[in-house]
C-alpha cells in the first residue's frame, strides 16, 4: 500500500499521532500551541526516525542522561524538527501554517486530518466556571475545517469531550456538522470509550469521524477489546515500589518482568528501563487521607467522603461538594479518567498500594493512558501530567487509525 500521510490538529502531547504511526500512517506535521508538548513531540519524531534507520541506541542515550535534547534533535534531519509547528491556530496564523506544512509536503496529498480543539470550552466544568458565549475556544472547529477545504484529505478524526454533544444544547455540534459538510464531507459521531480499545481507563470520547461526500463510507464498527486485566496485577506490577517524593526523572531499572498486557500493549516494548516513575512529595495530612482512603477502597470498596474525615484532616471550608477529592485508582479493574487537572495535584490519582502511599507517578499515569514507556514528556513533572492529562490514549488511538487504513486503503 502506498504511504499515507496525516496533519495532526491541536497535537498535544501526541496520543493520536502515535496511534496512527503505529497503524502505518506517516505524519506530515503537528500543529499545537504548548511550547511542552511541542518539544515532547520534536523528541517523539527523533524516536521514530531514528528507529526506522537502526539508530534506538542513540534515543536511549537521550533517556540515559549521556546527551542533552538539543543534541538528540540534531541527529535527524532538520526538516521533521520544524514539522512540529509551535504556534496557536488562528485566523492569523492559518497563512503561516499551510506555508510550513506545504514545505513539507512536496506537492503530495494529505490523506487524513486528525486532531481535537481544546475542549475545556465543551466540558461540563468549564461550563460551570465561565459563560461559554463568548469563549474563542467554541469556534476552532471553523479552522480545523479551513484545512480541509485546503488539503481535502479522504478523511478526518474530530476528537472531543462528551460535553459537546449537549454544549449550547448541541448547538455548538450542529454547527461543527454543518461547516463540514459545507465543505464537502459526510460525518458522523459516537461515544467510544477507551477501554474498548485494551486501555485500563474508563474515558469516553466523541469520535467524529468524516469522509468525502463522494465516498461510499459510513462510521466504522470497532471491536470491542474484552477486558481481562487489572491495574495492580498487570499495569503497574513491575515498576520499582516507591514512596512520596522518591523515583527519578531519569532512567528506572524494571523491578519485575514483563508479563502479556505490557507486552501485547506496547506499553512495555524491549528496552530494559524506563523513565519519570518519580513521585509527587506529600505532607503528613495529605498522606494520613491517603491511608484512609486506601484501606476503605482496598478493604471496604468504597470510596472516601472528604465530609467524613477526622476534623483535624479537613482543610477545605466546603466538604458539601466535591466530597470525592481524594480517589484511589482501581487496582483491581480500569482506573477512572485521566485529566489535566493531574497537574495540579495528585488527590484524584491515590496508588491503591498502601506500602507506597502516594499519588501515581508521571510513568504510571503515562501507562493508563497506554503511552509506551519509552515516551518521554518534556519540559517538567507538572508540564508531563498536562500534556498526559489531555492526550488520546495511544491504544485507542491505533485502534480507530487501523479502521480507518482498512476503509482507504
């Protein structure tokens, strides 16, 4: 088959991308605002370039310290660096953008766009916290439809919250429809959840997925991935056991092997380390919650009400709302959603191991999203749990980038 090319959309950290190159897609450039997660993706396009011509050892000496970033981006050719494109996409911008992704090209095609717009605009909190009316961030699907009128791929992936599907009273959505079809697609959407797809993390996305109007497509069915592995026995067993405030940016030996979901995952994929397994330093209060919420999710399969806990615990005024802010993640099935709000603090992500008492470390939070453990997260701990936080999980990801090779192949 010839080689397909895709544009990735508001990148991120590359969750998607990584997905499609897996599939057998190759990237043409990645268009994302955040500074972090473009240098996340420059390291990233080093990684696969070098691979592709026998070099791994030299991305692993990255990993290991014996090389600094700049020196690792020098070692492929400068034209893959720039196709990481680190500016906002704006009316302003779009000129500037089809410029660089043209030099790209070379006058061949786009096969497919992907790509979300931010969707804190669509999410229900977002909603809660401010007027959504005159929020920018609701109209980035007008640009993301300039570039295919532009490059008129064979189809596109419209990544999102489920919160759009009832934003403005599914306003917002008719409008997405509506210019894409003005534009000359046919689309459609469901809710898949990412579990479906072998990802230990119950996390449901709308999936938009469109086609040329001249196409005989329809939404693809994917295969639902039975679930049959845990977080405790399976995702997180053989990382080194640590406690808050202990683990290394840098490189972590394995403290155990390998077993069938790491393997068949790609989330443990032949090199004998791994890196940012550090954890978050925690106080004595937030670690005595910690034990308590533990031993009741562990013990009892229940979940801690931070209006129950001893008075001298409580530091928050309200303990009406909000009453789960303290989570332990699921060893014994799928962890609850990853979002960005990871960065700010760790309550949300408790590790069910009591002996550790901690919230979960970059690497693992990297590995519910199903990033392989070779992926690195540029920048600092809380820019990593970010970009995690708001990535496509890689799994998912590969699953519908395989549907879609299938139906245009």
């Amino acid at each position: 088959m010839s080689e397909l090319r895709f544009i990735d959309l508001f990148a991120g950290a590359g969750g998607l991308s990584e997905g499609f190159v897996r599939a057998g897609f190759t990237p043409i450039a990645h268009v994302e605002m955040n500074k972090d997660a473009c240098q996340t993706m420059k390291t990233r396009t080093a990684f696969h370039w070098l691979k592709e011509h026998g070099r791994t050892e030299e991305y692993q000496d990255y990993l290991k310290g014996n090389i600094l970033r700049d020196e690792l981006w020098t070692k492929i050719p400068d034209n893959l660096i720039k196709s990481v494109i680190n500016t906002e996409i704006s009316e302003k911008t779009l000129p500037y953008i089809f410029e660089q992704i043209d030099s790209s090209l070379n006058n061949q095609i786009v096969d497919i766009v992907i790509g979300g717009p931010p969707c804190q605009a669509y999410s229900v909190a977002g909603r809660v916290r401010k007027d959504m009316t005159d929020d920018p961030r609701n109209h980035l699907y007008k640009h993301y439809v300039e570039f295919l009128k532009k490059y008129k791929p064979k189809m596109f992936v419209f990544e999102n919250v489920p919160g759009i599907l009832s934003a403005n009273n599914g306003h917002y959505l008719q409008l997405i429809f509506d210019a894409v079809r003005e534009a000359g697609y046919e689309l459609d959407k469901k809710v898949l959840n990412a579990q479906d797809f072998g990802v230990l993390q119950d996390r449901k996305r709308v999936i938009i997925i469109g086609w040329k109007n001249n196409l005989e497509f329809e939404y693809p069915q994917f295969k639902k991935t039975e679930m049959e592995f845990e977080i405790g026995k399976h995702l997180f067993s053989d990382l080194p056991k640590i406690k808050s405030g202990e683990g290394s940016w840098g490189v972590s030996n394995y403290a155990g092997i390998t077993n069938s979901y790491l393997k068949n995952s790609g989330i443990r994929n032949g090199v004998d380390f791994t890196t940012q397994h550090i954890s978050r330093l925690n106080n004595e209060n937030d670690l005595e919650i910690y034990r308590i919420a533990v031993e009741k999710w562990v013990n009892e399969g229940k979940r801690l009400n931070y209006g129950e806990l001893p008075p001298n615990l409580i530091k928050h005024n309200n303990i009406k709302s909000f009453t789960n802010r303290f989570q332990v993640v699921n060893h014994k099935g799928v962890s609850h959603t990853v979002v960005a709000h990871i960065c700010a603090d760790g309550h949300y992500y408790i590790h069910p191991d009591i002996t550790q008492n901690r919230s979960i470390t970059v690497r693992e939070a990297a590995r519910i999203q199903s990033f392989p453990d070779d992926y690195f997260f540029e920048s600092s701990r809380t820019a990593a749990f970010k970009q995690i936080g708001n990535a496509v999980p890689v799994l998912m990801a590969e699953g519908i980038a395989n549907k879609i090779k299938e139906m245009i192949k």
